[in-house]
DNA sequence: ATTACTAATCATCGAGTAG
DNA sequence: TCTACTCGATGATTAGTAA
C-alpha cells in the first residue's frame, strides 16, 4: 500500500475519516456506484450499526468530503456516490483484491485512442530518455500508445498503483518540473512493451505503453481497437 | 448485506472492532495470510497512520478476538491471520466484488468429494421436500454432490452467503430442530441443479448441489473429479 | 415520517514512561 | 532498541428534541 494511503490524507481529501469507507461501501452495495438510493438515515444507521443520529452525521461528512451527491427533495433522502466517492471505493477494492488474487501478471483491456499526444512530449525529455536507457535497457520510441480503461479493469490500475515497479525519478529542467513515474514491463499481442504511471497523479482511466518501436503501426492498431495487454508486477 | 454483518457481532465475535477488518487487511497486504510476517508496532502504526501505542493495543484487541495469531520470542514481534481473521477479510473482500462485479451469475470451481453422507439425511426430510416442490417447482434426487471449494473460489461462496437466493424455511420434527438453508438455481456441465447453503452456518468451504437425479452417476463424476458449477443470482 | 442540532457520555488516541 | 501500561486529551456516539 502506498504511503500516502493513511486514514489523514485518504481520496486526497482532507477531511477523510477512517469509517468514511465503509459508510461507502455500504452505500455502494444499495445501487449507489450506477445511480441514485433511497436511504433514510435510520436505514443506513441500522446496516452500520450506529444510531440515526450519527448516520444522518456520516451522511454531512461525506457531503463536506465530496464523497457522495443527496436529494433531499422527498420525504427520504436519496445518494449517490460521487466519482471521487467511486474512486475511493474502488482503491480499496484493489487492496483486497490484492490479498487474495496476488499474481505475477495482471490482464487489462483497454480502448486504443490517440489523448492529446502529450505522452510524445514526455518522452523526448533528456531527463526520461537517459533513465530509461539505464533502468529499462533500452530507449523507447518517442510515443505512447494511450489505452483508455474502463469498468471492472480500472480496478487493475489501482492495483498497479501500489505495486512499486521500476521508478523513473522526476527531475527539472530549463526551470520546469517533470514529475516522476514507473514502469512495468508487459506485452501487447506478443511484443514487448512497458506500462508507465506517473508516481503522484491519480484518478486518471489511462494507461501509456512504451516500447522500441512504434507499437500503433507495428500492430496495426487504431482508435477504437479493444486490446488486451499483460502486465508483469 | 446480511443484517447481522454489523460491527457489533461481525465475524461472530464478541469483542470486534469497526477498525479490526481494515488493520487485519494492512497484515494480510504483508503476507499474513500466508504465514508470519515481521511487524513492529511502529510499523503497523505508520501504515494505520496512527500511534506505536495504538497499533500496540490494536495488537493485542486482535490477540483477544482471535484474528491474529503472534510470535513474540524474537525481538520483533510476528503475526499471522487466523483462519478466522482471513475470514473476516474475505468477507469484506467479497463485499467489494458485489459493488464492482455484480454479475447475474458466478462460476465456482470445486473438487467432488463423498463428505458424510449427511446430505441424504437431510434430503429425506419430509420439511424440506415440500418446500423443494413448492419453491423450486421438483423434488430433489435424495442426496447431494458436494463440492470442495478452495482458494480464490472461497470469495464466490462469501458472496453467495449475502444473496438472498430461494429460501427454505427451517421447522421441527419430531423434537429435532433442521435449519433454514437457501437455494440458487445452477448448472453442472450442462445439467441443471441448484446449489443449497445452510442459512446460518458460515465458514464452510463446500457447496452442496442438488438436482432431479443423481448427479454423480448421470454426469459420471468420481471423487476428486474437479468441476465448475456456474451458479445464478 | 423525516433530518439534524445540542449536550452529555463514551471510546479512542497518543505522550510519557516502565519493563 | 522492543512492547505495552496509565491517563489526560481528543474525537465519536447517542439520547433528547427541534424543525
């Protein structure tokens, strides 16, 4: 688990509780990941063994936190997760997930697309370049493949960022900041590739691949292609 | 979610704290699941982002609830999960599948085995095949095949359990007392069946299936026979 | 019925420190 | 070093009740 991924900086959020989570959780398995629930505070006291009072409490803590959305229109409430919500929800998901299906390997699908073609900027960085040479064993063309990830694979994302990987240290140059990521090695239809994170930026439904060559034509792939790459921890 | 599945009976101790489930998952993330691992109570604390003197009494409330197990001879202490405590953490594990991958229907692998024969004995009881006739619409063959369930494939009976599945009422007869048990329709390679669980029992790792005929001989099964069942919710 | 405020109670936490 | 005790401070929960 990540060191940041303490109960007073939990979801990036500041006000983030310990039981903040679970109140989720409980939330989410009512229906409210897809839309939203109708769910009292004494409903929600009783599936938490709290009292109303101190759901209804729970209930303006994760308003305040951005955790979920409420219609008090009715008589009875109803919420929703927020994304922020789902996201947090979802991380810890990946912690399980990763006690009891521990593997060597993790298969992701994703959505060829072509993003904003900031990855190719990154990549020619001297900074990147040169570490990438030393940690990886060889100096990657000057692109990403962007794979857009969605449904139960964003869970695997999660998973990847906990996993330590091989870091690519952040450095400065000409008075801008490069932030630092990681990699993975992993394979894309039988060719050789790596999986690259950025360490600090989370909440993001993107995976970039790095390899030798340029993967988009080597593979024949365009936007829109569903893939499936295998990533190794 | 079951409604007993709140913290003041969860795991069915007496002595559970809402933050118990969550400490248990930072040493099964270590590797506590599968033997000792190594954890200093300032460590734990960093994890937890809490004190080396709460993580300390968080020790030791887990000592006393039976979800962990210690090895205090060394300098630094070890712990383990108990069966108990991975229980636990598989049941939250398995709430977190419900929320991401609620599926209409789940495939579980098991290995055929004999057990005791005591499913028959229940089987024959006239409380129960009248309820079959009327709720599952047949009159099950007298006797069960039952499956051993293993690793990742516990999950999937942990999310059964907080289904609500066909419900068999529990009566008495004869001054015995026979227990309610729940049924999800199935199929066996092609066969149709139903899997039954017990309604109170927990920690199992079998699953029980009944059909119209015998199971075993039709679909020519032998112990240690490995199958998949594919169970509808 | 609801939600949620306030005040009192109760539990959790960490600093200091012993073993 | 380590674990873990005491105890005062902090934080969470609930009963009573308002709206």
């Amino acid at each position: 688990m990540s060191p940041e991924n303490v109960y007073g900086s939990r979801g990036h959020g500041r006000h983030t509780k310990p039981y903040h989570v679970d109140t989720l959780k409980h939330i989410a398995l009512l229906g409210g990941v897809k839309g939203y629930v109708s769910l009292s505070s004494k409903e929600l006291g009783e599936k938490l063994g709290i009292s109303q009072q101190s759901a209804s409490q729970r209930i303006l803590e994760l308003l305040e936190a951005d955790l979920i959305q409420r219609d008090l229109a009715a008589r009875k409430q109803r919420v929703r997760l927020t994304a922020k919500g789902v996201d947090l929800v979802r991380r810890e998901y990946a912690d399980y997930k990763r006690v009891f299906e521990a593997r060597e390997a993790l298969t992701i699908h994703g959505t060829v697309t072509s993003g904003l073609g900031e990855g190719a900027f990154y990549m020619k960085q001297r900074g990147y370049k040169e570490q990438f040479r030393e940690k990886l064993g060889f100096e990657p063309y000057e692109g990403t493949l962007n794979l857009k990830i969605g449904g139960e694979d964003l869970v695997a994302l999660n998973i990847l960022e906990e996993e330590p990987g091989v870091v690519i240290d952040g450095f400065t140059d000409s008075g801008r900041t490069f932030g630092g990521a990681k990699c993975f090695a992993a394979s894309l239809k039988g060719v050789e590739c790596h999986a690259i994170l950025p360490l600090r930026t989370h909440h993001t439904d993107n995976l970039e691949l790095i390899a030798r060559g340029h993967l988009r034509s080597k593979l024949g792939l365009r936007d829109g292609d569903e893939v499936a790459v295998e990533v190794r921890l």
